[in-house]
C-alpha cells in the first residue's frame, strides 16, 4: 500500500526552506515526534517542531539557518549531536539518526548513525515514533512502521521495541508513559504497564530535574489524578513523593475510622484543577495533607487525631522542594503559607463568623487570602450532597465577609499605621522593646476590631498604651498629626 501524503501537516514555508536545504546538502530529512503527534490530534499547530535527517543533524541546521532570513543562530549540542535555531515562537531543533545502545548504569546511550526505521525504534512510544517525509519527490509523506496512527486513534500508549528494553533502556520513559496518558487521557497496554511495575527502581537513574519536568507537566493536566494514581500502582509514586504515599490506607480502631487521605488528596487536585491553572496552588492542592501522616493518632475520646498537620505539613514542604529541585524561592513560601493555612477558613465557616477572625484570616494570608478558599472549596470531597453544598455555602459566605472586611478596613497589605519613629518621639525614647510591645498592641488592637484601622485612632490607642506602660508622653505627643502622617 502507498503510505499515504498529509500536505496540511506541513503548510508552513518553513518545511519547504528545511527541505531545499536537505536536498542542496543531498541529506534525507524527516518531521518527527510531538509535531506530527500533534498534527493527527489536532492540538493546534505545535511551534516545537523535531527534524531528523540521516545524516548530519548539525550540517542540516547550519544550512537551514543560512536561507532563513536573519541567518538565526544555531545553537549546537557537540555531545549529542544535536543543534538548535530559534526564530520568533519557532523551535527548531536538528538530529542525526541514530541507533542507541544502553549500559545499566546510565540513560546515556552509546550512539551510532542509523536508518529512520532505527531512529523511530528508539523513540519512546508508537505515537512519538512517527516521521514525515521533507523530501521533494516524496513531502509530507507518512512512515509509520509501529502504527502509532492506529494508536492515537484507539487512544493507547504504546512503545515501539518490547516494552521491557524500552524501560530499561530510559526509564525517564515509564514518568513519560504515565505523562502522556494524563495530558491526552491514554489508556497505557497492558503490556508497559507490567514493564513499568518490574522496572520501577531503575527510576533512580533518572534525575530529579527530569523527573520534576514530568511531574509539573502531569500537574499542568485538567485531571492530574490520572497520572498520580498511575504514578501509584505502579509503585514509581513511592520513589518521587514519599510523604503522599504514606496518607494512603484507612485505618479502623475501636470501630473508627478515618478517611483515606490519599486518594482525598487526589480529589483535591483534580477539584482545584477545575478552578484553576495555577501551578503552585495545585501543588499546594496536592501537598495539603502531607502533614497528616506523621501526626496521626487515636485518641480514644475523640477518636482520630491530626493535630497540628497543617503546620507540619507546611515545614514538609521544604525538604518536597528541596528533593524534588523545586524553586525553594516565592513559590515555596506560598505553597507552605497555603498549607499552613490550610483549615483557618473551616474554622470560619462554622456558623458564625466573626469580623476579628476574618481579619486575622486577611492579615496571615495577605493577597493569597482567594486562593487559599479555592483551595478549601476545592477540599470538600464529601459525598453526601447536603453536606456539600453546606460547606459550600459557608465557604462562599465567608468570601462574602473577607471581601466587606477588606473593603473596610484594608488589612491586606497591612502597613502599621503608626510608625516606630512616632511612638519613640512621643515618649521621646531610644529603640527599645517597649515600641515592639505598642507596635504589637496596635495591630492587635486593629485586628481585634478595637479601633478602625486608621491614623488618628491607633495614635491615641499608642498614646493610652504607653501611659498603661508607665511612659511618660513628651510635649509632642497630643498631636498625631506630627511626625510624619
Ligand atoms: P511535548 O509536546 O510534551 O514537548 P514531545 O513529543 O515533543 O512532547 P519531547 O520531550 O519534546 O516530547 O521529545 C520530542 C521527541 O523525542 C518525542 O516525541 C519522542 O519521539 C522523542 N523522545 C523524547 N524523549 C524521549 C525518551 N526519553 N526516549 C525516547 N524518545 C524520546
Ligand atoms: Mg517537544
């Protein structure tokens, strides 16, 4: 059968100017990988685009470079054999076929020049493995020797050679399987997912950056549970995250039980997915409960305990980031700080809610106060449909009550309203601990609803409190209005 020719794949001119540039240098050149995986799901053209030519990789792209406008640069991998030409949103990036052999020790392949057939062998799954002719006579022509045509249409992640080899060979790919699975909603063979489960350890050859890249792509999904739970049962799960593995089961003691905060957990990343994109407020989604393994316990009055997880939790995130070479930057703080405040708002919730607490939910959460009731709503998982909606209304309320306090009395980005300079020129002091203690009493004040968050009232609260200090107030201090208001 005459494999068949997908002109449309290639409409853009930059597959014409990568063809002449072949053919001058008399080089076999072919699209491969995501592009054309991408091209048959219809994902919206991809700007990623992976030449192979048989042949030099580097020669091709130095040429291609020379008929594009601008000569972009070409960026060469000497190691890899690889080179790379950016131009606008366009990536483009230069193979040589090859055919890898592997050691045990190491994803790092021994390499020599291949055929195409032998480049797409060694490409990870059947839907990755598919190239597209660039050659005059013969363009936009399909191969597609493992029929990763057939399995983007029944949906399956597939690897080319024996799914055992694939593994074994890189074991980045069984973090890529499950990757895959997640972002197109593939099913894995039967087959790999044996592989996977039998080659699990050899995930510690991998490194941690490679792994994380999988991961914040399974997080980026719609429904990240898919390759968490795969991520799972085939054991790798234990290796990345640790602290997740340890919520799960259910444990019943004296007819108690508590739920599997596992699976809760995975719940909850895919509720918050649907509410947000978010990166690092899904990772807190995924990280809230990690406190709760190591503070469980039975209290055989009040039955299952998690006393102080979120605080727990929050210092566990550290040491997540640390392993897993997250940026321990702003990104951390914020998914500590929301697991750390994690079930401030349930508190909330019960009923009445008081305006004193809701400015003190404000003042610890600052601007990341919305997010952190997405992450609440998103952690109501209770299948009971009364109750839902309850804590839904409650949460909503709350949002209701944060937005009015706010609108009044402005704690979000609390500034002190009376500066230490003022209290030291109204009892004309030296610093000291005293201004730290009218400083503390003032926000109190404020927080507590005592006085409005306002200059002149926290002035005169200043003053009455340093005289309650035994202070002596100085000429100036009848009169806020000095000193700098
Ligand atoms: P994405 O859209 O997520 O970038 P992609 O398919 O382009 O998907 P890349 O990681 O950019 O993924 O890799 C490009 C191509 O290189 C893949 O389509 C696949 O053919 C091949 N490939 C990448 N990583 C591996 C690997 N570890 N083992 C084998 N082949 C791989
Ligand atoms: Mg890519």
């Amino acid at each position: 059968m005459e494999n068949k020719r997908y002109q449309k794949a290639l409409t853009d001119p930059i597959f014409q100017v990568i063809s002449m540039a072949a053919t001058e240098l008399g080089l076999e050149a072919y699209v491969v990988g995501g592009y054309v995986r991408d091209y048959f799901l219809e994902r919206g053209a991809k700007q990623d685009i992976d030449i192979v030519a048989i042949g030099s990789g580097i020669a091709l792209a130095k040429k291609v470079s020379q008929m594009l406008p601008g000569t972009p640069r070409v960026t060469v991998f000497k190691n890899f054999g690889t080179a790379m030409i950016r131009q606008g949103d366009l990536h483009l990036e230069f193979v040589g076929a090859r055919k890898e052999s592997y050691r045990a020790d190491s994803r790092k392949p021994v390499v020599e020049d291949g055929t195409l057939e032998e480049d797409q062998k060694r490409r990870d799954f059947t839907i990755n493995a598919m190239a597209l002719d660039l050659r005059q006579e013969s363009f936009a022509t399909l191969l597609d020797p493992f029929q990763g045509r057939e399995d983007l249409k029944k949906g399956v992640i597939r690897t080319p050679l024996e799914p055992g080899i694939t593994y074994s060979d890189d074991p980045l790919r069984m973090i890529r399987a499950i990757r895959f699975a997640t972002q197109l909603g593939f099913e894995i063979t039967p087959a790999s997912l044996e592989a996977i489960e039998k080659n699990k350890d050899r995930i510690r050859i991998v490194s941690r950056e490679r792994i994380v890249d999988e991961l914040q792509k399974i997080m980026a999904a719609d429904q990240p549970s898919v390759g968490l739970a795969l991520l799972h049962n085939t054991g790798l799960l234990e290796y990345i995250l640790p602290e997740l593995t340890a919520l799960r089961g259910i444990e019943e003691i004296e007819g108690q039980r508590h739920k599997d905060n596992f699976w809760h957990t995975l719940e909850v990343v895919d509720n918050i997915c649907r509410a947000t994109d978010k990166i690092w407020l899904r990772w807190a989604a995924l990280l809230h409960d990690i406190g709760k393994a190591p503070t469980k316990r039975f209290d055989t009055k009040i039955g299952w305990t998690f006393h102080g997880h979120e605080f727990v939790g929050s210092k566990m995130v550290y040491s997540v980031f640390k392993r897993l070479r997250l940026p321990l930057n702003e990104h951390m703080k914020y998914v500590q700080k929301l697991v750390r405040l994690s079930s401030r708002p349930v508190a909330l919730s019960d009923d009445h809610v008081t305006d004193s607490a809701v400015r003190r939910l404000i003042f610890d959460a600052g601007n990341d106060v919305e997010d952190l009731m997405t992450l609440c709503e998103a952690d109501i998982t209770t299948k009971n449909p009364r109750k839902q909606k309850r804590y839904l209304r409650n949460f909503a309320a709350v949002r209701k009550k944060i937005k009015e306090v706010e609108e009044r009395d402005r704690i979000r980005n609390f500034q002190p309203p009376v500066t230490g300079e003022q209290i030291m020129k109204a009892f004309n002091l030296k610093p000291c601990r005293e201004i730290g203690r009218i400083k503390d009493a003032i926000k109190e004040g404020i927080l507590e609803g005592e006085i409005p968050n306002e200059p002149e009232a926290a002035y005169r609260f200043m003053i009455q409190k340093g005289l309650d200090l035994g202070l002596t107030p100085s000429g100036e201090a009848t009169q806020p209005n000095k000193g700098g208001l």
